[in-house]
C-alpha cells in the first residue's frame, strides 16, 4: 500500500508546519489569503488584525470574493475556537518580526499551534519585495498551486514600464503616507517597506521624511508634508487611515490635494505577481502623466 508523505514547511519564525496530508482547508489573515487566492488556493476562512473591525478591510483583500468566505474577526477578539471551528488543516499568516504571528495575539497563536499547523510568511523590513512573493511562491507551490506562466511576463513588462518611465529627465517627487487625520499624519520611511524600496530600486525618487522616531513612520503635522512638495502621494487606503475628505479643514493638506496627484496605497497589498504588476503599472502611468512624457 502507497502511503503520501507528509507535508510540511518551514516558516519565517524558523518553525516546520507538519501535516499528515498536503492541508486542504487553510484559514488565513486577510493579507495572505488574497495572496493565496492569485495563487488559485480558496481559504475557508479569513481574519484580520488589530486594526481591523468586525468586517474585512477591503483594502487588504485584493481580488478575494469577501461576500463568499466567512470573515472570523480581529485582533483581540478573536478567540482560538472561532478559528478552529472553520476546520482548518492550515493556518495561514504573517510576520513583521521573524517571531510575532501578525493579527493574532501571542496567546491565540500558541493555543491554535496546539491543534493545527501554524506557518508565517516575513513581510517586514528584512525582506526585499521578491523575496516576500517567493516565499508565497513557495508556500503555495507546497500546497499544490501557483500563478499562471504568464504572470511573471507580465510582471517583468510592468517593471520594465516603471524603470521607463522614471528614467527621462524629469523625476516626479514621491511621497508615500497614512494619514492620522486633520492634525497629524505618518509619513512613511522607505526603506522600511518592501514594495516603497522595490519602487526606488526601479528608479521612483521617494522621499525620505526627517531622522526621527519611529522605525516604519514619522508621526508629523501636515505642514512639514506639505513643506516636502510632492508631486505624487501614496495614500493608504486601509480602513484604519483618514479619508481625503476628513482632512480637508487643514490648509496644508488642501495644499497637497491642489498640487499632487493622489494614488491610492495599501501597505498590505497581495505579494502576488498580479498584484505587484497592477501597483507598478498604476506608478508608471502616473509619472509619466506627472512628467507631462504621455
């Protein structure tokens, strides 16, 4: 009698996720199950973070059919059992530390990885942007699955496109931010992101805010984002981040609004290849739009 191997993977903790058989059932958060779906693997069941509300950022979930997946919760609560009713085989997540099971507290983690395997994907700093969609890559390869052929093309034309367009002699300012609201707002540090340092690899003159506090962000008013003159804004669309029309009694961000071009952001977008090659075609048009090179 022929008997199937057993599947496993190592995370990005440095922990071996075991399964009997290739897992079937994966419950995921909310980031990486849109990046399983461009992989073709449907989760039964999502869960956000603790950022997130009783209903699914859709910021977050890419092309992923939210009206058909059950939504589990968020952050703090989430209690294991509600995930374990779905009937996982495999629980999907990620991590910005290379320790911390994002959008689960510690306690929730260590309780599910006691009743079903656990694996992490690194999305943090540490990581170039390749190297997050390979390892998605590879975890969805474990399970069975992977993107079209035509997916790397085509993301190889839009990276193609990108580096086109900020090669001419105009370089539009590029400024990448979440806003907190009418007062404050973050701005973004790109080397901190790995899709804010593929886009400066690919030629896209991001802005640096001040040294300062704050390893992701720089918390300031939006007199000194104004003051940085940017051509273009990053927006982030999640759910948790001020919408333009919150902001609008600032002056400063009035500013902004009447002189650059907005593009919608989200710092936890799909690390897919479909995912990466919208991002890079939207920035590419838009600079050139910006650098009057149409």
């Amino acid at each position: 009698m022929e008997h199937s191997a057993p599947w496993e993977f190592s995370d990005d903790r440095g922990r071996l996720a075991v399964a009997g058989d290739r897992p079937l059932r994966i419950v995921a958060y909310i980031q990486a199950g849109a990046t399983l779906w461009d992989h073709g693997i449907r989760p039964v069941g999502l869960f956000g973070s603790q950022h997130d509300g009783a209903a699914p950022d859709p910021a977050k979930s890419g092309e992923l059919p939210l009206a058909e997946i059950p939504y589990l919760g968020s952050g703090g609560a989430l209690h294991p059992d509600t995930l374990l009713e779905a009937e996982p085989d495999l629980v999907v997540a990620v991590t910005y530390d290379g320790e911390q099971v994002y959008g689960l507290e510690q306690k929730t983690a260590l309780e599910l990885e006691t009743h079903v395997p656990l694996a992490t994907v690194a999305v943090g700093p540490g990581r170039s942007l390749a190297e997050v969609r390979e390892r998605f890559a590879a975890l969805a390869g474990s399970l069975g699955r992977g993107e079209p052929p035509s997916a790397a093309r085509e993301l190889d034309a839009a990276e193609d496109a990108l580096r086109q367009a900020t090669g001419g002699a105009v370089r539009p300012r590029v400024l990448a931010l979440s806003p907190a609201g009418p007062e404050r707002v973050h701005l973004a540090r790109p080397s901190s992101w790995p899709d804010l340092r593929a886009l400066t690899e690919h030629g896209v003159g991001l802005l640096e805010p001040a040294a300062g506090a704050g390893v992701n962000w720089s918390t300031v008013g939006w007199a000194e984002a104004a003051a940085m003159d940017p051509d273009i804004v990053l927006m982030d669309v999640r759910i948790n981040a001020a919408r333009p029309q919150e902001l609008r009694a600032d002056e400063h961000w009035r500013a902004i609004e009447a002189r650059a071009r907005l593009l919608p952001w989200n710092p936890e977008a799909p690390c897919s290849r479909r995912a990466h090659t919208r991002f890079f075609t939207l920035l590419a048009d838009t600079v050139r739009a910006s650098a009057g090179t149409e």
